[in-house]
C-alpha cells in the first residue's frame, strides 16, 4: 500500500517561490524542485525582454494541472506534488512555475519532476506573452491562442 | 563566450535549506533544486531512525565538492552552482545535502543536478552513521570508513 500523496495545485497572479514542506513526510527522503524564471532575453527587433505575462483560461489550466499531478504522483509514487504557475506580469529573474516534487529516493524525484514540466509545457492551457522594451510577441509554441489576441 | 558562474560549495553544522538565489543571474530560465532529506526508515532489529550523523574530512571533502562544482558548470554551462552539505545530526524530516543549480533552460538544469547529486554521493568523503532507537549503524556504500569507527 504505498504512502498516500498530498498534492497542492494553484494558479497564481503573483510570481511563484520554493515553499518549505512542513511536515516533510517521515517516509520521503528526496525533494526535487524546479523553477521556471523569466529569462532576459535579447530579440533581434524588440530590444530587451521587460518581462512575460501569462494568461489561462483558469478553469481549464486549474484542471489540466490536476490531472498531471494526480498522474504524477501515481505514477513515480510521489508523496507531496506541487504545482504553482503565475498568470499575469513576471519581470526578468522572477519565476512563473513552480513544480515541487517528494519521493522516497532521488531517481523517483527527479524522474517526476521533469516529466511534470515537460507535460505542463506541452499541454496546460497557458499563453505567454512576451514585453519587450519596444514591442510585445506571443511566444511560439503555445497550445492555443486566445482569439482575437495574436500578433 | 560562456556566462561565468558563481559557485557556492559550503559545509554546515546544521541541516541545510534551499536558499534564493539573488539576484537571479538575468540571462538564466530555469533552476533545479535537490534536497535528500533524512528519511524515517525502520530497521529490522534496531528499531526507528531518530536522525543520520555525518561525518566529513572537512578539507578534503571541501575540495571534492569544489571539483565536482567546477566540472558541472563547465560540463552544463551553468550560470550558479551550489552544493550545501550538513555535518553532524539531521533528524528525520531535515536536509543534509541542497544542490542549487541554475542554466539557461530546463534540460541542462536537470542533467546538472542529477548529475551533482549522483557524482557527491559516490565520491565526496562524507560517511553517514545511523541512530535508531534501538541502535547505531554506519550506512552500507559510504567510500571509506574512518579507522576505528565502523561498528
């Protein structure tokens, strides 16, 4: 039977941090986090990125992210998944997502970790915006476009 | 040309935690976190684990740590390397070693701080002493026991 997981998923309209996981479970012995940060970028019309703002349509992005963790956690045996993702403005050096992930060794941890970042990219239905000092672009790759909102 | 990197190799006498990074260097995306955390295992004779002691030729493993750092940054272009690691007791539930690592993106970030984490475990000069409750053990695995200690 293995230990059950507590998973916390939010959707954010402030930038993410790490939060310590109190009561760390007495079972788990690795903790794998990943944080996401606006990089500062250069664009070779726009200048220097300012910073992203993110929008979801919250209660599709809310469930999708669920989901994942749910799968996440059955699947590498996790004990605590959390997921947060900013919607709104986050400045260059601030994350927008973060996926924090406890097992009971490293491989698990890590394995999670990565799988739940990379599926989070793929799938959640989240847009990036990108302000630039002299101009704004949606970033390529994104699941859907808003209607009405593309550049 | 590389950004450089900053590394930050450090041994505590107290169980670690996560520290933010600031100022994030701008032109990094993404940070990956491990934490090995003592976990409460259960030993057939001896009953629960109460807490881990590590033990470390602090010089040598200074500079074991200071190596491996130096060889991920260069390894996974990484922009901040650091590697936190306890001596003395960690109760079940603390920390006893943080690999920070923060790069461009995510794929590097990861390999970096598996890679790290792997690499201190098989090398560093660092022995682990087990207290149950009902008992003392060294951990099975360590590099090398300190003459007149192994139980």
């Amino acid at each position: 039977m293995p230990d059950p997981c507590t998973i916390d998923v939010r959707i954010l309209e402030h930038p993410v941090e790490v939060v310590t996981i109190e009561p760390f479970p007495p079972r788990a012995g690795a903790e794998c986090v990943f944080l996401g940060r606006t990089r500062g970028d250069v664009h070779p019309r726009h200048g220097t990125l300012a910073r992203l703002s993110y929008h979801a349509y919250v209660p599709l992005a809310r469930r999708t992210l669920d989901e994942l963790a749910e799968h996440a956690a059955e699947k590498f045996q996790c004990q605590v998944v959390r997921i947060h993702h900013a919607v709104g403005e986050v400045p260059v050096g601030a994350a927008s997502v973060l996926v924090q992930v406890v097992c009971g060794h490293r491989a698990k941890a890590f394995e999670a970790c990565r799988f739940l970042i990379d599926r989070l990219k793929a799938t959640a239905p989240i847009w990036k915006q990108e302000l630039w000092t002299d101009g704004t672009t949606w970033s390529e790759g994104t699941p859907v476009l808003p209607e009405g909102d593309a550049s």
